[in-house]
C-alpha cells in the first residue's frame, strides 16, 4: 500500500507579501475587504499543496 503526504510549495515571502498587500486593502476598504481575505488565503493554501508519494 502506497502512502502519501501533503506537501506545501509557499515561501515565507509570498505569504508575508500577500498577508500585507490584504492588510492595506482591508484597511483602505474600512474592514470591507476581511471576508474574501479568509477566502482567498485558504485558496492560496489548498493551491500550492501538493500529494507526493512516500
């Protein structure tokens, strides 16, 4: 039986870039922006996670 794990690509960076560029827009739009922010982050996640097998 094959087995696998969950592999995830982000870096530091492009989560620190993009929870900041979030930030602005969460304030400029006066909290407005708070609920497609929780949306698009876990996106982000689910995008860049890739199964490998052991």
């Amino acid at each position: 039986m094959a087995k696998y794990k969950f592999v995830n690509t982000l870096s530091f960076g492009d989560i620190f870039v993009q929870a900041l560029i979030w930030v602005i827009l969460i304030v400029i739009t006066f909290g407005l922006a708070t609920p497609f922010f929780a949306y698009y982050f876990l996106k982000l996640i689910i995008n860049n996670t890739e199964l490998h097998e052991i």
